[in-house]
C-alpha cells in the first residue's frame, strides 16, 4: 500500500469528480487508493485480462466507489475512448516481440509491455487528464525504447519521477533486475519544470522527501531523447560525447550458444584467444584465466565474422547493477594477435559500426582511466537504471580528446590493481578539478 498511495498522491488535487482508469487492475488495490482520493461522484473503469482476480477487483473498488465497471479482457481488446481523467497502472514487465500501436499521432513501436501498457493508458486520456504509473526505469535510455521515449515527450508533459533507492526495500519480490519508479505524466504541453525524486523511499510520504525541480531539456542527453535523473556534472560540460571524439562503441560479436561448436578449452592451432568478462581484472584484461568459460576459439571462428584485429582495445563490461561499487567496469587489452569478444563486453575502437580499427595504445589505457573515474561513474549512473550497460548509452558518455587521453596514461599505469582514490586524483588534477599538492 505505501507505494500506490505514492503513486496516488502525484495526481493533481481537485474537487471535481473525476474518471478513474485502471489498466490491468490485478485486485484493484491502485485504483481503489486513486478512488478513495477523489471527490465524490468520480467513477473507475477497471480492465483486468486474469478472471481470478476480478472478483477481488470489484470488491476493493466498490468498497470506496459506488461507480464501478470491471472489464475482464486483454487490455488489447478494449476500445477506449479519450475521456478519462486518471489513469493508473502497474504494468506487467516483459519483453515482446516489436510491434507497432496505432495512436492520434501516428504509429509508435513499443517493445516491452510495459511501454504498450503506457501508450494504451495515454491515449485514453482526456485533454488535460493525468496518468501514473509503476514502472522499471529502463525506457529513460536505450535503443530498445528510443521510439516510444520520442513519442511520449511529444504526446504528453513529464510531470514528475520518482526513483527508488532501493529494490530491496519494498520491490525484492517482484524479481526485477532494474531500478523501480512512479513516472507522472499528463495530457497537455510540457511543463516548466520536471520534479525529480532522485533516491525515493517507499516508506514515507513524498511531500516529506527530497525533490528537485529541473527544466525537461536539462535532463535530455542526445538525438534519442535519453533522459537523466539529475542534471549534469558543471564539470562534464566541455566535453563531446564519446562517439564525436573519433571514437566508436561495439558490442562483442560471439553468441556463445550459437556457436558452441568453436568453443575449446585448449588452444587449438589456428585458434583464437576469447574474452569474458571474466577476463577483466582491475584495469586490464588476462588471459587465459581460471574460469568456467572456454578460453579459446577454433580457426573456424575466422569463417563467422566474429574475429577483432590485433591491437589495443578498452573493454567494458555489458552487465551491473546499482548495488555493485561501479557501473562501468572497464579494463585495457593490447593483443599482438587477432582475437574473439563474447557479446557480454563492449569494445571500444577508431572505426564505425561495420568496422573495426584498434586504438592508440595511449589512448586506450587512457580511456579505461577515464571510464573507471567516480564522476564517470556517477554519470552513468544518472542515466541508466537497468542492468545492462549499452553501447548506445557510452557513445553519449563525456569524453576528453583523445590526445588529452594518451596524455592521461603517460600519469598513471594501468594495472590489476584499482585504486579508486588514486585514479580520481589523477584525473582530476589534469582537468584542474583538484588542487595539485
């Protein structure tokens, strides 16, 4: 109950009744609690595909609201009209296959249910009518979602975020990887501000917690719209992004149960040296290590398309969660012979999508000092709230020039061990952030 009465008090206060959607009502706990807050006279439509949970829908609504329609249907079978003046949802959380939702404003392609959830309850708003939402924070980024971000900002006002601290708190039995919020958005022009609750607890009010009021464009990062949870560092403001440096992010080319046949244990004449992320170790990349991952490729892997050239690379790691002590893990290879990347790891290099080019080896140990920064770290962290550390989101990351990079590294060696403080201070004496003793 903490969090949908949360939910419930982001929408706007008024006297006047008001048409309460419930889209997939579960047992009509979020739209009781939005009922119960509203005048007299407001009624609820609620939409629920399970039959099970119907009867447990009407009795919560009809306990605080005498206007009650309970729809047992897919929620992709109802016609709505736009005429509500609430929506509410927790939406179910899972990957579909791309489709493609018709809407007022042209076609939209969502490719989770979460996000065909949100277009649904959107598009049945009335003008002016406000939707709240449960949902995982993963839209805010990515390529996945790059269609539905552009479409929501161009449809709707982002009134209001809300991000949870913790999923342990109050979300540990939902089974989700990635970072829980209560999205606010409304059917009219973007307002002035966006208010952001950056580290939201379940357990207390959210007039009672910290917020931050910040205007819309402040907190959108690129072409694709990604979206920040706080505004950006004053001292990342001189640097381009990663991808207008001369630099380019890719993601490993080896599927390793689509080509389990090359897999071996040994290295094989004519073989190839293969990467993990179980290879990273502090700043650089072994190998072969002790694992339970084969370390090598056969020389059939030169026949696949998925063999990188000899050279120098920064590696970084696909995978990370909030809780881990950093997001990006990036780690320096330099290899004197061509070699095989699993798709876990992103690779940095000079060249573009359909090519690869190794770096400067300078500036490759430079970058990895750079990724492994705590003000890298931490904008990351503004941006992303799923596990998944994509390449599409580090092409956007503030980088330096790739000379200021190759000068990095002549200040400090890149080893296993990482020592966070000594990596800060280093880089922050050559951008002057830090007083040199």
């Amino acid at each position: 109950m903490p969090v949908a009465e949360q939910a419930a008090g982001l929408f706007s206060h008024t006297d006047a009744p008001v048409r309460i959607l419930d889209l997939g009502s579960g047992t009509g706990i979020l739209g009781a609690v939005v009922a119960g807050q509203s005048a007299r006279g407001s009624s609820v439509t609620a939409i629920e595909k399970d039959p099970d949970l119907i009867a447990y829908s009407e009795d919560s609504l009809q306990q605080v609201c005498d206007d009650v329609r309970v729809i047992n249907a897919s929620v992709f079978d109802v016609w709505l009209d736009a005429e509500f003046d609430r929506a509410i949802l927790n939406p179910p959380y899972k990957k579909i296959k791309p489709m493609v939702i018709g809407t007022a404003s042209g076609g939209v392609k969502v490719t989770n249910l979460y996000t065909a959830f949100l277009v649904i309850a959107i598009q049945a708003l009335a003008d002016g009518g406000e939707c709240v939402a449960i949902v995982p924070r993963s839209w805010m980024n990515g390529e996945y979602f790059k269609d539905f971000r552009k479409w929501l900002l161009a449809e709707c006002s982002l009134d209001a975020v809300a991000v949870y601290g913790s999923r342990q708190e109050h979300f540990k039995d939902m089974d989700i990887l990635q970072e829980i919020m209560l999205l606010k958005v409304s059917k009219r022009p973007q307002v002035d501000t966006v208010t952001i609750y950056d580290d939201a607890s379940p357990t207390t009010p959210l007039s009672e917690q910290h917020a931050d009021s910040m205007p819309l464009a402040s907190l959108l990062l690129g072409r694709d719209h990604m979206l920040r949870i706080r505004q950006q560092d004053d001292r990342l403001i001189d640097f381009k992004p990663l991808c207008e440096r001369g630099l380019w992010v890719s993601t490993g080319k080896l599927v390793w149960f689509r080509n389990r046949d090359i897999l071996s244990d040994t290295d094989t004449p004519g073989g190839y040296p293969l990467y993990w992320m179980d290879n990273q170790d502090g700043l650089v990349t072994e190998h072969p290590v002790q694992c339970e991952r084969p370390q090598w490729t056969t020389e059939e892997a030169a026949n696949r398309n998925i063999v990188l050239p000899a050279g120098s690379y920064c590696f970084v790691g696909r995978f990370s969660a909030k809780e881990q002590l950093r997001r990006i893990h990036a780690s320096y290879l330099g290899s004197e012979v061509p070699f095989v990347v699993d798709n876990k790891l992103n690779y940095i290099h000079r060249g573009t999508s359909r090519t690869t080019v190794p770096l400067d080896d300078a500036v490759a140990r430079g970058l990895t000092l750079w990724l492994s920064t705590s003000i890298v770290d931490e904008w990351y962290r503004q941006i992303s709230g799923s596990t998944q550390v994509n390449a599409t989101d580090l092409r956007q990351l503030p980088c330096p020039e790739q000379r200021q990079l190759a000068a990095l590294a002549d200040l400090l060696p890149i080893d296993g061990h990482m020592d966070q403080m000594r990596v800060d201070q280093t880089v922050g004496r050559m951008f002057s952030w830090v007083e040199t003793s």
